[in-house]
C-alpha cells in the first residue's frame, strides 16, 4: 500500500522523482517534460515490464533497493504516486 | 475422490546461469538485470542429453511404487506445453509406454492449456478413474519436456524456462493427497490471434489468477488462511509476490525456493514444487495446500487445485 505523505522524507522523494523523470524520459522515448501528475501506463505507454526496467534503473542511479513486494501497482498509477511509494518503501543498498 | 498416491519427480544436475543465457537467448544487459533483481532468477536446468522420452522415462523411473503395479495402469496422460515437440511419425509418449511396460494403456497428450495441461491431466485422470469399472485402476500422468527454441526457452519480460519432468500416480480413490477442488478459467480473449492483448494479459493476469484460487478454495470448503503451502508455478517471484500482497496472502507460504534453482519448468514446476514440499517436511497429515499455474498460449488459462495431504 502508498506510504503517507507524512512517512516521506521530501528531499528523498525529490531526488526520486528526478531519477524517474530522467529514466522515464529515456525509456518512452519523450522529449517534452514529464510531470508528476501523468498516468504511467495511459499517458506515458510504461507497460509491467517497463515498469520494472524504471525500478531496476532508479535503483541503480539512487543506490537503493525497493520493498517490491509491498506494491500494489494498481494504485500507483501516477509518477507522483510511484515516487512516493519509492520514497517511502525504500532502504540503501 | 481423486488421489496423488506418488510423485516423482526428474530435475537435470545442469544448470546453466541465467547470465550464459543472454548470448543465446539475445537478451540485453539489462533484461538479464532484471531477471536477476527482480523475478528471482539465479539459474536455469537442462538436460543436453536426454530426448524428449528419455527425460519422461528419467521421471518415472524414480516412482517406485508403479513397479510391480504396471497391469494396474490404465490411462498414461502426457500434460505438455508445446502442441508440436517432434516430428512426425515419432511419438515420445507412445516410446515411454512401451519400455515401462505401460504399452497396454491408453495414452494421449493434452496441450491445450499450454503450462496449465499439467493439472488438467490430473483432473482428466481422475475423472477417467471415477468412470472406469475397475476399482483399482491407476492412472500415469506425466509431464516433462525440451525448452529447444529459444520461443520454448524465453517468455519476454516474465520467465526463463528450463528442462525436467515428472510422473504421478493417480488413483481414483487412494489414501492420500485427496484433490478437493479444481477451478480453470479458459480465457481466449487473450489469443494473440486476435491481435495484441498483451498489456491487458498482464493487467489481468493477477486478478484472474486470486479469482481462481479464490474459488477453488471456496469449493473445497476452505478459507484461504486455511491453506498451509501455496505450490506456485514458477513463472518468476514479483509475480507471485505482488499476487500475494492483492490477497492478503503471506509469501513465505508459497514455495518459491525452486524459481532459482530451477526456473520455469513448464507443466512440472507444480509436481517439482510438491517434492520439494515433502522433502522439507513442510506438508503434514491433514494440511490443505493449493497449487495454481497459469498457461499462456493460445489464449490463456488459470488453474488452481487444492488438496489434502
């Protein structure tokens, strides 16, 4: 399940969603900037498996590792939505 | 009531690293990265040296309890993933019957639900005995094949598949590991004949896959906390993770521990599964357990069985 907003450190998730928007960018294929708001699979064409690709490489830039076993993807449908689950659900390497 | 009096199971002593596999397969870095990080894959089996009966002769050859018993034996069903495996006139199946002095019985292979053929082979086998006149007549299914196409080794962005098999006695009225229920839901809607529906596959996927076990466990009179051990097909771990968090499910009872060891095993990963969940004590008498897989092909199927042990 999301983590609240409350359990989120902000500069964590910042630098989330600047990994995100970086990765995604490259991974669609989109030149035009990528807001927290969009819908991932709808707006953007991210696919399970690309999503997954978006993990492993946010990981790997952050020096994280998700608790992917807690996500429920169903309800992480934004950009914003996702970075606040990783944020939260998130320990280093 | 439909029984599993004995399984044996035939897992090859090569496993090739998921990394060797990249050249041959033309998977990327990065596709063999998340292999690894996320769907839990280490390693993968083969057999270069067994045909296609000589690794279903491999899997019945450990079941001891079919000796002495061959006369006894009335259906062998053959539960395969891949519709075409050899050329024609060659018949593994029909090859395997004759040198375990089976050639009396009456033996087909089903396919239908691709990686899910393994329970309907088991349900058909019962079903088989519950008609047959003769109280004590057997049933041999069997499962097992060769991942000999790189379409037969690689499921793109899922699972890697390797090589065993096993064999299973199936009475229709034996003492243990009594089958309770068995729900499948045929959905043809995701033939790719039809056009491109796998991003939809993959958004139903888990749902239709907690419907059937729901069920099944529902059928059997059981609530789901009533299930000791979940026997997974091994399809890979975020799956089965991610459809246990949508359950309300704890993952440390699915048996996940072959995903690595093994890879995805076509039909056999649930007899697999079972040996391993014997071999570490971790069924006892009286436990409920469910096995569920999902074979997509033509179509796609969900299976899930729950049993007594």
């Amino acid at each position: 399940m999301t983590a609240p907003d409350a359990q989120v450190d902000i500069a964590s998730r910042d630098r989330v969603v600047q990994a995100m928007t970086t990765v995604l960018k490259r991974l669609v294929e989109r030149q035009e900037p990528i807001t927290e708001d969009m819908h991932m699979a709808d707006e953007l064409g991210v696919s399970s498996s690309l999503g997954l690709e978006l993990l492993l490489e946010v990981e790997e830039q952050l020096g994280i590792q998700i608790d992917v076993e807690r996500m429920r993807p169903d309800e992480l449908l934004t950009v914003g939505q996702l970075a606040t689950f990783i944020a939260a659900n998130s320990r280093p390497w | 009531m439909t029984a599993l009096d004995a399984v044996s199971v035939y897992t090859p002593a090569f496993r090739v690293p998921i990394e060797d596999l990249a050249d041959p397969l033309g998977l990327t870095d990065i596709q063999v990265r998340l292999f690894r990080r996320f769907h839990g894959l280490d390693q993968v089996r083969f057999d270069p040296d067994r045909s296609p009966d000589g690794l279903l002769r491999a899997a019945a050859e450990g079941l001891a309890e079919l000796r002495g018993q061959e006369h006894r034996v009335r259906y062998v069903v053959h539960g395969r993933a891949m519709p075409v495996v050899v050329p024609y006139p060659v018949n593994p199946l029909h090859d395997v019957c004759r040198q375990l002095g089976l050639g009396h019985a009456l033996a087909f292979t089903v396919t239908q639900q691709s990686c899910a053929s393994g329970l309907l082979a088991v349900d058909l086998a019962g079903r088989l005995l519950a008609g047959d006149p003769d109280e004590d007549a057997l049933a041999l299914v069997l499962t097992g094949e060769k991942a000999f196409t790189r379409h037969a080794r690689l499921l793109p962005g899922t699972s890697l598949f390797g090589e065993g098999a096993s064999a299973c006695l199936v009475s229709a009225n034996g003492p243990r590991d009594r089958m309770l229920s068995f729900v499948c839901a045929q959905r043809g809607e995701f033939d790719g004949e039809f056009g491109d529906r796998e991003d939809d596959f993959q958004r139903q996927y888990r749902p239709s896959l907690a419907e059937v076990i729901n069920r099944a466990v529902a059928d059997a009179g059981l609530a789901l906390d009533d299930i000791r051990l979940v026997l997974p097909h091994n399809v890979n771990v975020v799956t089965w993770q991610r459809l246990c968090t949508l359950m309300d499910f704890p993952v440390r009872r699915v048996l996940l521990s072959n995903v690595p060891e093994n890879g995805h095993l076509f039909c056999t990963d649930a007899f697999a599964n079972y040996r391993t969940a014997r071999e570490r004590d971790l069924l006892r008498e009286g436990d409920h357990y469910l096995v569920a897989t999902v074979g997509a092909g033509a179509g796609a199927t969900f299976s899930a069985m729950v049993f007594q042990h």
